[in-house]
C-alpha cells in the first residue's frame, strides 16, 4: 500500500513461512524457513517475478 493510502498491491504468495521482511527503494526482501530448509528471496516493489537468493 502506498504510503499516502490507497489500494493493497499482493506482490507474492504462497511462501513457505515468510519473516525477516526488509524493503529498498527497489525490492522487498524476506527470509523464509520451514524448519527444514529456507532461504532469501526478493520481489520488485512494481511487481514481478520472484528472485531466489540462497537456498538452505
């Protein structure tokens, strides 16, 4: 949602457990872990597809 209010985007779904949320001027950042593996994935903030940092 934009700061100023407006409507909800849904930038990504369906992630295992997501946390560990952080936010550039570009990307939205989260880690996510299942209690058997996880990772770092991103999002463009204008939408997109979903990028994969590290697998654990």
């Amino acid at each position: 949602m934009p700061v100023g209010g407006g409507s909800v985007t849904v930038l990504v779904s369906g992630q295992i457990d997501p946390f560990s949320l952080a936010v550039d001027n570009a990307n939205v950042y989260w880690t996510e872990y299942n209690g058997y593996t996880g990772g770092i994935s991103s999002v463009p903030i204008a939408g997109g597809s979903v990028a994969l940092f590290a697998l654990t």
